[in-house]
C-alpha cells in the first residue's frame, strides 16, 4: 500500500500567537494591506495546515470594535492582491472585572491552508485594553 501524500488530518498541533499582544491599534481596511494588520499564523512550510478557529479574548476594557480575518498568499501582505477578507466578526465594549470573565470568542475557520500561506487579522477601531488572538490548527 502506497503511502498517503494528501493527508486529511494534521500530523501535530500548530497554535499561532500575534507578535503584537494583545492587539490595540486600528488597521480599518478592507485589504489586509494596512500597517496595523498583525500575522496571527503561518501555515507548515512543506505541506500546509488546517486551521480550525481563532480564539478571540479581550484583555481588558475595550470600545466595541470589530476584527478582520484576512488571508495571504504568502507574499507580503503589504500588497492588496495578495490577501483576501476571509471574515469579520463584531467585538464587544468590555469592562474588566475581578470578579467575573472577561468574553472570549471563537471564529470557526475549518479551512485547509497551501504550504506557507498566512493569516492576518487588524481591527475596525482602536481599543485600550486590547484583544488576545490564538489560532488553533495542526500541521500536515
């Protein structure tokens, strides 16, 4: 029997973590292309990856904002061409407590990304507390 060289299911967890935590500055574009648009995930160089959800959790109190999900291709993401808007989703005005948690959301992708593609994300508004954004995937 031949071995399988287009696997279905991931050969080892992959958890993606921002370089900028917990993400407070406004990217507000449609394109992926703006300067505040942070990589939250890179897919396996050789063989891809699949990305089940982006865990959405705020870090303290924010203004309601929303969060972009873009795609890329690989390339930079500072040329519009290169990523597609893959999602948004709305995230609400918070308030810190010591007494109760904060929100957390999940943003279910389920999608199979080609070796080294990225995901970016980037905020509608600025926020003071920011949001902590965890990518849960596996590697080929």
């Amino acid at each position: 029997m031949a071995a399988n060289i287009d696997p279905i299911f991931s050969k080892v967890g992959a958890i993606g973590f921002p370089g900028t935590n917990p993400l407070t500055a406004a990217a507000n574009d449609f394109t992926g292309a703006g300067a505040n648009n942070i990589l939250v995930f890179t897919a396996d160089a050789t063989n891809g990856s699949f990305v089940q959800r982006l865990r959405i959790t705020a870090a303290g109190t924010n203004v309601a904002s929303v969060l972009r999900i873009f795609i890329n291709n690989g390339s930079t993401n500072g040329t519009a061409a290169n990523n597609v808007c893959y999602g948004q989703i709305s995230l609400p005005a918070t308030t810190a407590s010591a007494t109760s948690a904060l929100v957390e959301l999940d943003y279910p992708l389920n999608l199979a990304l080609p070796a080294s593609f990225r995901i970016y994300v980037g905020l509608g508004t600025a926020v003071s507390a920011g949001w902590i954004i965890s990518t849960i995937a596996g590697n080929y």
